[in-house]
C-alpha cells in the first residue's frame, strides 16, 4: 500500500476510534486545531506520563514546574520571538495558496534525495549480490547529476537563510528551481515575507490601556524566568534540570499533515543547567539518553536518526533533531539544543535583576549555559499511531486492524468479555474489573460475538482480553488473549492483576531505560 494511503487510513482510524476529532467539527473544523477523544486522551496522558517520570522521578537533580501560558510581555522581546519568530511566507496567485519558502525549497532538495535513493535502489535490484552501492554512488552518471544539483542547491539555500535569511534570494531559488505550486501547478509566486508566528490578544480592559500579551510559542521561557526561584528553593545545584509540560501555540502558515503541524499544540520541555565549557559534554549525553527513551518503546532502531544542524540558531553552539519514519517521511519529533547562556543572559538585561548562580564548590558566579530537550507531545502522538497501526492478513483469509501500541502506553490495559450476556457470566465479568479496575484502566464489553469484541479492542490497541466462560464459574480461571499474538491461556482470576500490571506499567517500562 502506497505510504500515502496508510497515513489517510491512519488519520481516520483516529477519528473513527475515538483518539483524535477535527476541532469544532460541527462548525466545519478550525485549521489545525484538534481534539483528543475518549482513547486518545489517555494514549496522551501515558506518554506524558512516560516522559515526566523519567526525567523527574529517575533522575534526582530534575524537578518539574507549571508555569502560565501568559507571561509578562517583555520575556518575548528578550528571547527574541516578537523580532525573530518568523517564517518566510510565499503565495501562489493563481491557487491562492499560501507556502513556507523554506520548506518548499527544502521539499526540492527532498525531491534531489529521492531521485538519487530510486537509482540506487533500480540497481541494486538490477545486480543483487554483486552491487556495489558506494562505488554506484560515486560513479553513476545520473546520480552524480541529480547529487551535484542538490549540494549546489543546498549550498546556495543555507547561505540564502543565513543572510537574514535574504528573502529575494530565497524567491529567486523557487523561481531557478522551477518549484510549481502544488494545487494549481503555476510558477505565479508573490514577494517573499516574513510571518511572525506568535499570536497575541489583549490583557485588561481597553479603556485602561491594555497590555499586548502573547499565547506562548514555547513552554522554554517560563523554565528560564522561574529557574533562580527554582534553584534557591529547592537548594538545586548545578547541574540541575526543570522540566515542564504544557501548551504551547504558533499560527503556522501552513498547517499539514493533521497534528504534525498544529496551531495549538504541547511540549514536553527539559531545561538542563550547567557549568558553562561542560555543555557540549551534557549535549552528547542528553542525545543520547533521550534516543534511548524513544527506542525503548519498541518500534525498532531503523526507525529513528539523528538530523544534526549545520545551520545552529544565533544563540546554540549546537543542535540535532531525533527525527521518526512516518509514513510521509523521516520527521522531527524532538529537538535537543545546546542554548548557552543566551536566554539567562537576555533576561538578566532585559529584567535588570541578576539571575547569575553562586558556585559554593568555586566561589564564583556565572551565569548556567543550557541543555534543551523539547520534544511535541502531539507529534510524538502521531508518531506512535504510525508506529503501531497495522493490517494483517489472518489465516482465515479476513482482515484484522491492529494498533500495536506500547502495552504502556495503550489507552485500555484490559478488556473483560463474557462470553454470553447471562448465566451469571455478566456479573462475573464485573468482579473481576472491580478487583482491576484499580491497578490499570479496564473495560467491560458484551456486545456482539467474542470475534468482534476482540478486533474492536485490537483497534484501540488494548494488550489483554480476559474471556469469562462458564468453566470460570466453576474454576475461577479465564482466557487471557495476547494482543499481537492472539495467543490464548488459561489462567486463574487470582493471578490475572500480577501477570498483566508487570507487562503494561510505566515502571516496568521505566526500568528498561
Ligand atoms: P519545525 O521545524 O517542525 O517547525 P521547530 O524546530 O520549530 O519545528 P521546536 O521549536 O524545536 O520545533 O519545538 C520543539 C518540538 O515541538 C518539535 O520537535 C515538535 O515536536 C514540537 N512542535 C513544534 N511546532 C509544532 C507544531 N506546530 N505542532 C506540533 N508540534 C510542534
């Protein structure tokens, strides 16, 4: 199945079972604005969750923080968003679309790397064991073609951006590219212009002279105001990290690929403060161990990489992405930043107060250089949903959908089915969830047959079934069904809580770090 295809069926498994709607749907919807359903909600919650925990409950010296979404307006002109927080914009006439030049320049240089990875594949198929795909690279006429177009395009695009980034540069790549707008296929591009990505509203009343206030773009800044409070009151020695989970909001011009790009979205961020010469050690050891908290979730190492920048921020000494494979693409789902002391230094101007840490080792002051882990909690959604759906042919010829879902992260654990709606088996069924219900999240289902209460419950991603039988009422034992497996035992209701808490906790997951 085209890969397109399996993210459309991916996109409405999460409307049809309840884990994502559309926002306002009866009102036709908000452009990239979403709402968690029954499942998904808890899916969200069990990764929040994983991340919180291993960032503050396994590592002494991270605590965590919930800081306002408004915040004094000052904080933005310091950090740098209301002057820099903008993305080149560019419109199509003819289809009246609106593009981010940067990434359809970047989609060209994507279409340079397909080219070339289609070649090498037509010839590894064409000379099987015998290829070479080195010596094919360097010596392939075509490839060398399409290779030296990219680099040179590449080349002149990293400049363009890094001048500024030079907005007419950037128009006239589109333009000697031949880039067409998708929808109408017509090279009528407007100026390119810079978009401040913030939104704003006003705080107070309008006869009092209101005050412009910001919806943050990042949860980042509220850790930096709050790290002295932080630091002094909880006695935090560096290294110390603050961690924060929270909603975060960019009017992004352009709003794809359902809650990848979202207009209101949250992040999971962990601010880490350390001795300023020491950051480039901690950068490499916190890329490490957050690459290491992905991996742990099951989906296999090949779906992951590092995409280290070659073009770093103003203020970071350096910065990767651990980027997933969706279905449309290796795609960034975390960023890890080594910030320096750029933040702490702006609002120690900007403030006037001297926000600097007294080392009680050294005796001397300084101000903390910063390691960044920030990662998306919806784009880590859309990531595990990608990872987990699957079609699968059974041996009876049918068709089955399963979410393969970390048993940790699925949003039911449990679900108890009596066989039949009577003979008591009901009310057993219900037994056996009040004695669970408190350990793992259980759900009761006796509609239709045992074979359609398995498949919805192998949609949702739900690791255990538990069957009551008649033979249960007798030997107090049930069928436990494995999820991926589909394999069946009996076991004794007595020990149902100790043979599934193990496999579905957090903790457990936690300990494989
Ligand atoms: P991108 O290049 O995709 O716009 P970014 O580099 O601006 O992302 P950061 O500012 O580093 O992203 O934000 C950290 C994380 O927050 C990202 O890795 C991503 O998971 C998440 N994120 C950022 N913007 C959005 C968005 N519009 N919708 C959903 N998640 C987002």
């Amino acid at each position: 199945m085209a890969q397109e295809d399996v993210f459309k069926k991916i996109v409405s498994h999460c409307k049809e079972y309840g884990f994502v709607f559309p926002s306002s749907e009866i009102y036709d919807g908000l452009g990239a604005v979403y709402d968690y359903g029954q499942n998904g909600v808890e899916l969200k919650n069990n990764i929040k969750q994983y991340w919180w925990q291993s960032m503050v409950l396994l590592h002494e010296n991270i605590v965590g923080i919930d800081s306002a979404i408004f915040m004094h307006p000052t904080i933005w002109k310091a950090s740098g968003h209301v002057d820099a927080f903008n993305d080149p914009l560019i419109d199509n006439r003819d289809s009246k679309k609106r593009y981010r030049a940067d990434v359809l320049i970047e989609d060209q240089i994507a279409k340079y790397d397909e080219k070339i990875a289609k070649e090498v594949a037509k010839a590894a198929k064409k000379y099987g064991d015998a290829f070479n795909e080195e010596e094919f690279r360097t010596t392939n006429a075509r490839v060398l073609e399409h290779q030296q177009k990219r680099d040179a395009l590449h080349e002149r695009y990293t400049q363009a951006m890094n001048a500024g980034p030079d907005l007419q540069e950037l128009r006239q790549i589109i333009l000697d590219e031949e880039i067409v707008c998708p929808i109408s296929g017509t090279r009528n591009w407007t100026e390119v212009r810079q978009f401040n990505l913030m939104f704003s509203t006003e705080m107070g009343s309008t006869a009092d002279g209101a005050m412009k206030v910001y919806l943050r773009p990042e949860t980042a800044q509220g850790i930096f105001v709050n790290y002295l409070n932080v630091q002094k009151t909880g006695r935090m020695k560096i290294p110390f990290g603050i961690a924060q989970i929270g909603k975060a909001f960019r009017n992004e011009i352009v709003a794809r690929q359902f809650i990848f790009r979202m207009r209101e979205f949250e992040q999971m961020e962990m601010q880490f403060f350390v001795k300023p010469g020491t950051e480039l050690e901690w950068f490499k050891q916190w890329k490490e161990t957050r690459l290491r908290w992905h991996k742990a979730l099951g989906f296999g190492d090949d779906h992951y990489r590092y995409h280290d920048h070659e073009k770093l921020a103003h203020y970071a000494n350096a910065a990767t992405d651990i980027e997933f494979l969706m279905p449309f693409g290796f795609k960034e789902v975390e960023g890890i930043h080594s910030r320096t002391n750029f933040d702490l230094s702006q609002h120690e101007k900007f403030s006037g107060k001297n926000i600097k840490y007294f080392d009680p080792e050294t005796n001397e002051s300084y101000t903390p250089y910063v390691i960044e882990t920030s990662i998306g909690v919806d784009r880590m959604f859309l990531s595990i949903m990608c990872g987990s759906y699957c079609e699968e042919k059974l041996e009876n010829g049918e068709t089955r959908v399963v979410l393969k879902l970390p048993a940790a992260l699925a949003p039911v654990k449990l679900a108890v089915l009596p066989l039949v709606k009577k003979d008591g088996l009901p009310e057993k069924a219900r037994e056996i969830i009040d004695e669970l219900k408190f350990h793992f999240n259980c759900q009761y289902d006796e509609k239709d047959s045992i074979g359609k209460r398995y498949r919805r419950q192998d949609a949702i991603g739900t690791p255990y079934c538990v069957t009551v039988d008649h033979d249960t009422l007798n030997d107090n034992c049930v069928t436990l069904r494995n999820r991926d497996t589909m394999q069946q035992e009996r076991v004794p209701i007595s020990e149902l809580d100790h043979i599934i808490a193990d496999r579905v906790s957090i903790t457990s997951l936690l300990k494989t770090l």
